[in-house]
C-alpha cells in the first residue's frame, strides 16, 4: 500500500489502488488533463484564423490593375447622295410576247367548274350542246377555219393572261376537314374486321397487364395510298409499333374529296388494347 502522504500520489491512484489498472479507465483519466489543453489550445487557434485569415488575406493580396478605357473619337462624314437620273435615256424597249396561233378549228371556252362564293364567279353560263357540235372546247373561244375537221386534234394552251386551264397547286395541300372523308375500302365494318383479324397483343404488354387506346395518326393520299404514319397518344410496351405495322400494312383508302377533287386528308384512328385474363 502507498504512502497516502507522499506529494506523488493522485486521487487516482487513491481510487484505483486495489483495482485493475490496465482496464482502461484508469489511463483515460491520468491523460484527461493533457487532452483538455490540447483541445482547447487547438480551438484557439482555429478560432485565430477564421477570425484573422480574412485580414491576413486582404493584406497579401496584390491590388488590382484599373485599366481606363481610352474613348476614340468617330468622325461621321455625310455621304454624298448619287446624281440624278437623265431624263433624256429613254426607257427599254417593251418586249411583247407573240401570240398564240390561231387554230385551224373554231374552239368555245370551256374549262372545269371551281366551288367559289356567288360574289367571286365571273364565268357565264356554260356552252350549250348545241354550240359543241362543230367545235372543240378548249381554254378560250376562238373562230377558225369553218371547213376544218371538228375531230382535229389541236394543242390547247396551258398559259395566258389568267384563262389557261386551272393548274395544280406545286404542293399538295393537306386538310383536316373536307366534303368527303376518307374511307377503308369496304367501309368502317371491314375496316374494324381488317384491323382485329391483323392486330396482335404485344407479348411485353401482356406480361405488364397494358391495356388502353393508342392514337395514330397518318396522311391518305389523294390517290388512296396511306403515309406519315405516328402515334400522337401511345401506350409504350410494343403497343405504338403494333398500330402502325397494321396501318402501313392496309390496302390504298378511297380518298377524300373537296370541292368534287381528290385530296390528301390526315386522318387520325384510335387502336383499342384490351387485355383479356
């Protein structure tokens, strides 16, 4: 047993005198007070330089170079203006287009008739039976020779001041509303029975239980034949590929009619997916 009176001895050798010292405790609270001033020291200085590090950086950094912009002078010169056209040039000779030929056969104005508001038609009434006996119809009505052959073929012309024969437009015009809407041929009865016969369930769509409606939409052509076939609402799992093999794969449509003319119509067909347990 130590002697309790020597100045060496602590509260913890006190405490721990009969104890085991190497447990643990015994040395954590020997080095306590060494830890505490190491902590504490280490604060301070953190302390110091969050304190004292903006300072230490301003002082150490270098001043910035302020470059003043030099302002340059424009001198605006008036531009002289060109000099006056001579009237004594004369203008350019009128270059006049020769005419067509007259033909040989009498000919009556007689074009296709155009749908147009009562306000906007110009055309007569026109020719009766009786005045194309001896004649050929044609763009305009021209007298030719009188004992000429009526079945003579002639050439008719496709230009002129504005009563040539009505010219196609350079790109076909695509419309969402017509007269006469597209049609399967067959009707929409064969139409349903071609689309459930050729429609088959996508086998990703099975597995995950898709069902629903996919949107597609595609252009019928003034000749019948389907193109530009997209899904604008689809399902996703093979669904919106389905739909359009079945569409590419349909026969040419009746096409749709404006005005009496076959026209490109964008139609838009619902596909029905309808998952069956």
């Amino acid at each position: 047993m130590e002697d309790y009176n020597s100045p060496k001895v602590t509260l913890d050798d006190i405490v721990f005198e009969y104890r085991n010292k190497a447990y643990g405790a015994y040395v954590l609270r020997k080095i306590y007070d060494d830890t505490v001033l190491k902590a504490l020291g280490l604060s301070v200085l953190l302390f110091g330089l969050a304190v004292g590090g903006p300072k230490i950086y301003n002082a150490l950094k270098p001043e910035e170079v302020i470059v003043e912009e030099k302002v340059v002078p424009i001198e605006l010169k008036k531009i002289e203006q060109p000099p006056p056209l001579d009237p004594k040039i004369p203008p350019p000779p009128k270059i006049e287009m020769p005419s067509a030929p007259k033909p040989s056969v009498s000919t009556v104005r007689f074009v296709p008739p155009e749908v147009s508001h009562d306000e906007e038609v110009t055309e007569k009434d026109p020719p009766k039976q009786d005045e194309l006996k001896n004649v050929q119809t044609s763009t305009t009505t021209e007298v030719g020779d009188p004992n000429a052959d009526p079945n003579e073929v002639i050439d008719v012309p496709t230009h002129g001041d504005g009563d040539g024969v009505i010219a196609a437009p350079a790109a076909e015009e695509v419309f969402t509303v017509v007269e006469q809407q597209p049609a399967f041929p067959g009707g929409m009865e064969e139409m349903m029975r071609f689309m459930s016969k050729n429609t088959k369930y996508p086998s990703a769509a099975q597995r995950a239980e898709v069902q629903g409606k996919v949107y597609v939409q595609f252009v019928v052509g003034s000749d019948g034949t389907i193109r530009d076939v997209q899904v604008v609402r689809g399902l996703g799992f093979g669904c919106d590929e389905e739909a359009i093999r079945v569409v590419k794969s349909m026969p040419n449509w009746n096409p749709g009619k404006q005005g009496g003319r076959a026209v490109s119509v964008k139609y838009t067909l619902p596909f029905n997916f309808t998952f069956k347990q």
